[in-house]
C-alpha cells in the first residue's frame, strides 16, 4: 500500500482485496484471466476471450466516504454495438443483493489500440459498506488499483451468501453483450440479486459445447450451480444436437446432484423456425434427463424471457440483449435459482 492524496491505494489482489470470478490475477505480470494459462494451451481457440476479465469482482468492507480507482487497460478497442462504459468499463455497486445500489462507472473516453490508465473518485458517503467492483468485459485488464481516505477504515467483505460459484456457460450473450455496462449483464444481475459468487464462461462465437470444456466445469472444484445457453453459438442444429446432451452428461457424470439448468435463446423472433428446432433439442437433453429420475435439472424457455410487449426493444442488433433485454433475462431466471440455492429445491 502507499498513499497519495489523502488515500491510502492499494493495487488488487493485495489484501483485504478479494477477488472473484478469475483463474488467474497475477499484479506483477499484470495478467487478469478467467480461464488458467493451462486451459488457454489446450484450447487456444479460447485464448484472447480467455484472458478477458470478464464476470471477474473485487470485493471489499469500507467506512471511507470517498473512493478512488485507478484501471489500466491493454487498450479499449472499439465495440460496434457496445459503449466503452459497457465494452472496456469496470462499475462499483454499495452493498449486496437486491439492496445493492451502483455508484458509477470507469472507463475510457475515447478509443484506442495502445495501453491507457483511467482514474476516477466515487462519493460512497458515510458509513461501512460493502463495496463490489464488476471488472470491465472486452479489453484486457493489466492492473487496477483502488484506495480508500487516509483515516478510514478497510476490511474484506464478509463471504457471499452462496460462496460456491454458479457457473454459467454460453454465448456472448452470457459474456454481456451488448450491456451499456457490465454489472447490467444478465450474469451479473442475477448473481447480485442472489448475492452469489460466479464464474462467467460465456465466450463470444467460441463456446460450441466442446467436452474439454465440459470436463472443465465438472473439475472445478466448488460448484453450487451449473447454468448453460450456448445454443447461440453452435453453427447449426445438427451441432447443437451432437454436443449439449453429451455436454451435459459429462457435467453429470462428475457432478450426480448439481442443479443444472438449461436455457434456450431469447432472441427467438429472428429466425423462428430455426429457434424452434434449437428450442427442441435442449428440451430433449432436459426430457432424457428427467425420464431417467434426474430431478436436478431444469429447463427454461429463452423464447418467453423478453415478453410479450416491447420485444424489439430489448435488443441492440436483434440478436443481443441491451440492458432491458438482460433485465428481463434476469428476472426469469433469478426465481429459479433462488429456490434452487435458498427455497424448496435447495437439498432436493
């Protein structure tokens, strides 16, 4: 730690600074991944989406009035559909669960290819808090320092209420596209809703159902979850029917209790019919499991996610979910999850 200004700063993952949601995040390689280097040799086609630090939080307990970060960037590239408050931005939220309330965001003003550092003090006001950082989406993170005033007091946060991470695989959809910014990601809403810890392993045209990756989420070694919706990214029906059940078995197979819950795509309106059929196969991975006794499986129909008014105002391209979209995501998957972890499905 050192101080500057009347802050005490200190660069994560330097205690009481926790971090969330990444395999890696190592300051003095300034190297922030959610997947091991180890997965990124086996999987090279997952290597830049896997070095991205995204679904990745810093966590920490507070009574500082004022709060100041400072984020350096590899660079913050320019997203078509997607602001660089949501593309290369990390927002802070006050406290937990549904009472959380967002403080703001840090990001870049302008777009660039080379390496940039923006810095940014937050009004949190008086009292102790926990305070969550949403670490940015699309651009590498190379270091992130935060400090709070001189005379205050810094403490970790107390664990999350489910401190086994749900584990959501997916599309870029589930990676956050396109967010205004990251916190607004239907992951990440849902997660904070439920005040859950999480791993993201949605990956923008890469996820394709492989059993690498598969054997992958059945290795981790704490799980309380297993939310998948790659559908999106499988080339066409005839891959999706080859890889989900067998994803799922694999899962499964490592994992006889784990809740897992599948989801179909909400963007069902852009091409019907060949949402239909994707829509059926993933109901049949579901219908094979529960025929064979599994009661740890459920499925939801991302065709009903948006509703029934304004459906074409929850997407930014017809494809991806802007912050309405992800809200209305959100909301239906938080009542299964939260009975899943907290109501009657928790020990079924």
């Amino acid at each position: 730690m050192y101080r500057q200004e009347g802050f005490t700063i200190a660069q994560i993952p330097e205690p009481p600074f926790q971090v969330y949601g990444l395999a890696v995040a190592d300051r003095e390689a300034g190297k922030f991944y959610r997947l091991p280097e180890a997965m990124l040799e086996k999987m090279p086609q997952y290597d830049f989406l896997g070095r991205r630090s995204v679904g990745g939080r810093v966590r920490f307990a507070t009574d500082s009035r004022r709060i100041l970060i400072r984020m350096t960037l590899d660079a913050c590239r320019e997203d078509i559909n997607i602001p660089p408050s949501g593309s290369a931005g990390a927002d802070v939220y006050l406290g937990t669960g549904k009472s959380a309330a967002f403080l703001g965001y840090i990001a870049p003003g302008v777009h660039s290819d080379k390496r940039l550092t923006v810095e940014k003090i937050f009004t949190k006001g008086p009292g102790d808090g926990v305070v969550t950082v949403n670490l940015p989406r699309n651009d590498l993170l190379l270091a992130l320092e935060i400090g709070v005033e001189e005379d205050a007091g810094l403490w970790p946060a107390p664990a999350y209420r489910t401190p086994d991470p749900i584990v959501f695989y997916g599309s870029s959809i589930t990676e956050g596209g396109c967010a205004d910014r990251v916190g607004c990601s239907y992951v990440n809403l849902v997660s904070r809703w439920l005040d859950a810890d999480f791993w993201n392993f949605g990956f923008s045209g890469k996820a394709r159902g492989e059993p690498e990756f598969a054997r992958y989420i059945a290795s981790l070694p704490r799980v309380s979850a297993f939310v998948y919706d790659y559908d999106h990214n499988a080339p066409d029906v005839s891959h999706l029917r080859a890889t989900h059940e067998a994803f799922f078995r694999i899962v499964r197979a490592a994992r006889p209790a784990l809740p897992i819950v599948m989801l179909s795509r909400p963007d069902a309106d852009k091409d019907p019919a060949d949402a239909a059929q994707r829509r059926q196969v993933i109901r049949e991975t579901f219908d094979h499991a529960a025929a064979a006794g599994d009661r740890r499986v459920w499925f939801l129909d991302g065709g009903t996610f948006f509703g029934p008014e304004g459906r074409t105002e929850c997407t930014v391209d017809g494809t991806h979910p802007n912050a309405l979209g992800f809200m209305r995501m959100a909301r239906s998957l938080y009542p299964v999850l939260e009975r899943i972890l907290y109501g009657e499905d928790a020990h079924a």
